[in-house]
C-alpha cells in the first residue's frame, strides 16, 4: 500500500482549487455584468450604490480597474462609454435591510398615531428611535426579531383599519 506525500495531496485537490479559482472568477464576472446592465438600465447620474452582503466579503475582489467585476461592468459595447460618468459606490454595511425596515416600522408609528392619539402620549417627533444595536445584542431579539417584529407592527395596523 502506497502512502500518499504531500506532494501527492496537492496534486490530488489542485484541480479543486482551479475550479474554484474559475467559479470565482465566472460569479464576479457576471456579477460585474449585471451590476453594468443596471447601471445602463437606470442611470443613476448621482452614483449606483452595490449593496447586500456580497459587497463587503468580496471587495478585494470587485475593487481595482483590473478586476474580472470591473472589466464586466464596463464591457457593455457601444453604451460603455456612458458608465464613466456613472460614479460606482461599495456599501460596506451588511445589515442595510434591517435599517430599512426600521426607518419603515418607525414612518408606519408615526402614521398611526398621527391624529388618534390617547392623552399623554408622545408626539409623533417625539418618539424615541429604536436602538438596532442594542436589539441585536440581546441574545433572543436578533435581526431577524427587529425585522418580523416590523412587518408584524406594519400587518397589525393594516388589519386594525388604522392605516390611512
């Protein structure tokens, strides 16, 4: 029985990792094109913000003129010449749903109780904000609480008839 050396390893799962490296470079590839194509799509004069989470976990793989992302992006034929006046931006925040969601279920507060409200309560300006970082530093209200407890606080109001 032969036993196998290092060098046998690394040759055994190198094939991996080309294959990896390819299907890296083929999603950052079409993620560039797709990213160019909206661009084309909406052009947005005032810059075109990539989000999400995908962003920030690869950005030293989208950033640099020389990037498989960045050559996609502007491979776009005759219309390529109109991205250079598209400035390009990379959110670096992984939890913008979230904040949305909370500026959401804070504007949803504030119609709800804009004109029906009980003696003593606050002023619409007068609400207090809620604290997303202490919300996710509790060990049962995570992200995923704050965001259910939102669409939840929305769905309530609908089906309450206080919406207006």
């Amino acid at each position: 029985m032969r036993k196998c050396g290092v060098y046998g390893a690394i040759g055994r799962n190198g094939m991996f990792l080309i294959h990896a490296i390819t299907s890296r470079s083929i999603f950052h590839s079409a993620y560039g094109s797709e990213v160019g194509s909206t661009a084309i799509k909406f052009i947005p004069t005032g810059g075109l913000f990539v989000t999400g989470g995908l962003t920030p976990k690869n950005i030293k793989f989208i950033e640099g003129a020389n990037s498989e992302f960045m050559k996609a992006y502007h491979d776009k034929g005759r219309v390529s010449c109109m991205l250079s006046n598209i400035p390009l931006f990379a959110v670096m925040v992984e939890d913008l749903g979230v904040r949305g969601a909370h500026k959401c279920c804070q504007v949803e507060f504030e119609k709800l109780h804009r004109d029906d409200e009980p003696l003593g309560a606050p002023a619409p300006g007068e609400v207090e904000p809620l604290d997303v970082a202490a919300a996710t530093a509790a060990p049962f209200y995570g992200p995923e609480f704050l965001v259910v407890s939102t669409i939840a606080a929305v769905a309530a109001g609908v089906l309450l008839g206080r919406r207006k």
